[in-house]
C-alpha cells in the first residue's frame, strides 16, 4: 500500500533534503529553486513516474497547470511566465508541484487559474492542498517562524519574509494568517468589492471573518483604509473602529489596518490585526 502524504509532510520530506544539500554544499538556502527540485523529485520519494519538462507555456487563463501522459508515467510542469512577479511564478510552480506529489493518481491533467492560488482554507480540496504544500516548501515553518514569532506584525515586515523566501507579500501574509495566534485578516479587493478574505484561527473563533465564497459580493467598507483612494499604502497601519469592518460587534475596541495598493496585480493587500480577545460577534439578539 503506498504511503498517504499529507501536504505538510510531503514538504517536509523535501526541506529535509534542501536543508542537507545546501549544508553540504554550503549553497544559499532561500529561495527555492522550484524547477529542479520538481525535476528531481521522483528521485526523492524513490517513484517511476518522473516530471520530465519544466517549462515556461502562453497559459492564457491558466497561471500553471501539469500534465501526464496516457500511462501517467512521465508529467510536464507548464507555468505562465507572463505573470507579475517572480515570486508569482515560483509559487505557482510550487502549486504544479503539490499537485504531482499530492494529487497526481487521482487524475492526469490539472490546469490552474488565478483564484486558485488563493484557496488556502481546510475543506478547499485539492487546490488548497497544493498551496498549503507551495507554503510549506518554500516558507518552511520553523524558519519562518525564526523570522516573524515575537515581532510586531507589519506589511514591511511580511515584505522582508517575501523577499528572503522570493514569493509574493501576498503569499508571505497568508503564511503569516495560517500559523498565527493573532487576530488577523487578510482581504484582497478590487474596485470596492472583497476578492477573498482569509482569517487566522483566532479570528475565525472570534467571528472575524467575511463570508466571500457565497458568490455574494462583500463590499469594502466606507470609512476603512482600504476604501480611501487618496492613500495607496501604509505598510505599518493606522487605527480604525470595529465597527467600521464589523458594524455589529458587540464591543467597540480599536482594529490595526494595513493596506497594499497594487497596479502590478490590480488589486488591494489588506491586514486587519485585532485584540487578541476581541470579539466581532454581533451582541446577543441581534441578527448575524
């Protein structure tokens, strides 16, 4: 019976290997060079279905996919090169990646859109699987943690993560959020209206969360920092009400709001830190 890996394990087995080869070589740890280690990785988990091409394709509406043969015996990792950002390609690599070590019996094509790289929820399937493995391989959590535990979150801080690791801020904040004790919220936004919205644990238990995968639209709050289009950055924050993010809570107490304008991926990086105790929830008898 072959063994079952789970996304973070997978990785790990990776970082293992990583962390000997640049030891014994005395080579730069980070970033990740995603292309060799998905080429070599059948090598590594001792397989005979290999990835034989990693290449650069015209995707179109697909930011990576991976493909297998008839047999399922040799794959190809194809990314889009036409995307924004090296960190964007390197991670969505990493994507392809997750799907070949994670997914690949289960079917022999898989194409990946935008959207897809932003499902980092439990329960999101195998999209969420490969970004939680990309997360783990490229950001490990015990490094990552060496980097960010006992500093006052900041989207300049997150940025000095993105840049060590070459991935995105956007990525470096999503690591932030799924390990954190914090109260956090990271929102995207386009044009008023929330792309996704994802909470730490904390935040979730303490219903600061936004419902964005309803197909509702959510709209960005008037009032927030994030709405304010005379102001296309503050990377360490400002003050704002709870009640301008959440109208019902039960308490009034003071929300950090950080905010990332980007034209490169046309769209808004929002941080919301809370009290680590305060509660969002609406007071008792009043709707949800």
């Amino acid at each position: 019976m072959s063994e079952i890996l789970t996304p973070s394990k997978a990785a790990s087995r990776l970082t293992h290997q990583l962390n000997l080869f640049a030891e014994v070589h005395q080579a730069a740890r980070f970033p990740v060079d995603v292309a060799s280690v998905a080429r070599e990785a059948a090598h590594l988990f001792q397989w005979s279905d290999p990835i034989v091409e990693v290449m650069a394709a015209p995707l179109k509406s697909f930011e990576g996919a991976l493909f297998g043969n008839d047999e399922r015996s040799l794959w190809m990792l194809l990314y889009n090169d036409q995307m924004p950002s090296k960190g964007r390609i390197r991670f969505t690599q990493a994507h392809e990646l997750g799907h070949y070590v994670l997914h690949r019996s289960q079917r022999s094509r898989f194409e990946c859109a935008k959207d897809d790289m932003f499902k980092w929820a439990d329960g999101q399937a195998i999209e969420g699987e490969a970004n939680q493995f990309a997360a783990n391989l490229l950001m490990p959590l015990d490094d990552f943690r060496q980097r960010v535990d006992g500093q006052s979150v900041s989207l300049d801080m997150l940025g000095e993560s993105a840049e060590r690791y070459g991935v995105s801020l956007t990525a470096a904040t999503l690591r932030w959020i799924g390990h954190t004790d914090e109260s956090a919220l990271a929102i995207a936004s386009r044009d008023g209206f929330m792309l996704w919205a994802v909470p730490s644990r904390r935040a979730l238990r303490n219903g600061a969360f936004f419902k964005t995968r309803t197909g509702h639209p959510v709209e960005i709050p008037q009032g927030s920092l994030a709405n304010d289009a005379s102001i296309d950055h503050d990377k360490l924050g400002r003050a704002v009400a709870s009640r301008t993010w959440f109208p019902k809570a039960g308490d009034d107490f003071a929300i950090r709001e950080m905010k990332l304008g980007s034209e490169q991926y046309d769209m808004t990086l929002t941080l919301l830190h809370l009290p680590r105790s305060a509660k969002a929830w609406p007071s008792y008898g009043e709707d949800d």
